[in-house]
C-alpha cells in the first residue's frame, strides 16, 4: 500500500470519527431543552413554595392576634359584669368596643388572607402536577437520547481502535505532519489536486511541485491553506 493510500484510508476513519463526534455533540442539545423545561417548572414551584410559606407565618400570627383580642373581649365582659361605678362600666365597655373593632378588622384580613392563600396554594399545586407529567413524558425521551448515545459511544470507540491500526500503516514523519494539521481543527487535511491548484483553496501550484505530486508518491503542503495535496490518478 503507497503512503499517500494509508494516509486517505487513515483520513476516512478520521471523517467517520468526526460524524459520530458530531452526533454525540447533538445530543447535548437536546438534553438541554429537557433539563431547562424541567428547570422552568421546578423554579416556579420554589417560588411558590415560598411565597404560601411567607403567607401561612402571616395566617398563624394573624390567629393568634384573633385569639389574643377574643380572650381579651372576655375579660372585658367579665370586668363588666363585676363593675361597682359607672365609670368602671363605661371603661370596661369602651375597652371591648375597642377590642371587638380590632377582632372585626383582623377577621376581614384574615378572610383575605385565606382566600389568598387558596389562590396560591392552587398555582403551587397545579405547577407540581405539571411537574409530574412533565417528568413521566421526558422518561420515554431521555431513555432515547441514552439509546443513542450509548450506541454512538460503541461506534466511537469501534471507529478508534480502527484508526488506530490505520495509523500503524502511515510512517511516523507523515503521520504526525498530517496529526498536527488535523489538530488545528481541519476536517479535510489531505485534498487532491484540482488541475493545477490545491483542491482545498483553488491556489495554482507551481509546476515543479505538480510534476512531483504527479509521480504518484509525493505529497506536498499548500502554503495558502496548510491542507496536504496529492495527485490523484
């Protein structure tokens, strides 16, 4: 085999490993759109939980100011049962006033506050359903990306170890000349001549170098483009 066959055939593993790499990088993607649909909804469920937590500290303590000023209504009641003067009386009576007044307004924002947090509570639980379906629906499709990407991985790996053996086959010189052109992300390194130009840029090489290249044996490097070219018979 000529050198210049074990380096197309060593080029051709190469394009295969780049599709299957290509591939694998495409699959990202799409795990990306999974995780952040997935991101969105759960982000809104923290919010959420926080916000009916805020809202319930606000209900207990509310309760508990309810409870405090009823307790004291009954013990307005039970100083004006037990009133002596008139002016007892009176105080005693402008003092429950007072407090059935603050219980009445407390009630009211009470009642707000429940159906506010009944609204809530209902968002809350509709964002942890649609969580729930969200997630059953994404099995089905993250098992198919693993699907791929597993199988993806077996043909990566298979098309290495050929390239590997290509290598073998390509002597060290050209191998790491055509290593370090590949390395600054060329696809296509080795291009055969286009007429009297390089195959990759359209450059017109000197006449020498093509009647080298047209031995059969000899590879040579555009100066323009940095690709390797050769004669193809």
């Amino acid at each position: 085999m000529s050198d210049i066959q074990a380096l197309l055939d060593l080029q051709s593993d190469d394009l295969a490993i780049h599709e299957l790499e290509t591939k694998l990088a495409a699959l990202a993607p799409r795990i990306q759109e999974l995780d952040t649909r997935k991101q969105r909804i759960v982000d809104t469920i923290a919010r959420q939980s926080a916000l009916v937590e805020a809202e319930e500290k606000k209900q207990a303590f509310l309760r508990d100011k309810i409870q405090e000023h009823r307790q004291l209504i009954e013990r307005n009641q039970a100083q004006l049962d037990n009133v002596k003067t008139m002016r007892q009386a009176t105080a005693a009576a402008a003092q429950m006033e007072q407090a059935k007044k603050i219980v009445a307004g407390e009630e009211s924002d009470l009642l707000s506050l429940n159906r506010k947090l009944e609204e809530m509570r209902g968002v809350l639980n509709g964002a942890t359903k649609e969580l729930a379906e969200l997630e059953a629906e994404q099995v089905t499709a993250r098992a198919e990306v693993a699907a791929e990407r597993d199988e993806y991985d077996k043909e990566l790996a298979a098309a290495q170890a050929k390239r590997t053996e290509a290598a073998k086959a390509v002597p060290d010189a050209l191998l790491n000349r055509y290593d370090r052109i590949r390395n600054r992300k060329r696809v296509h390194v080795v291009v055969p001549l286009n007429a009297l130009a390089c195959g990759a840029c359209d450059t017109a090489i000197p006449m020498q170098r093509r009647h080298s290249m047209m031995s059969g044996t000899s590879i040579e490097l555009c100066e323009v483009c940095g690709v390797l070219m050769y004669h193809a018979v």
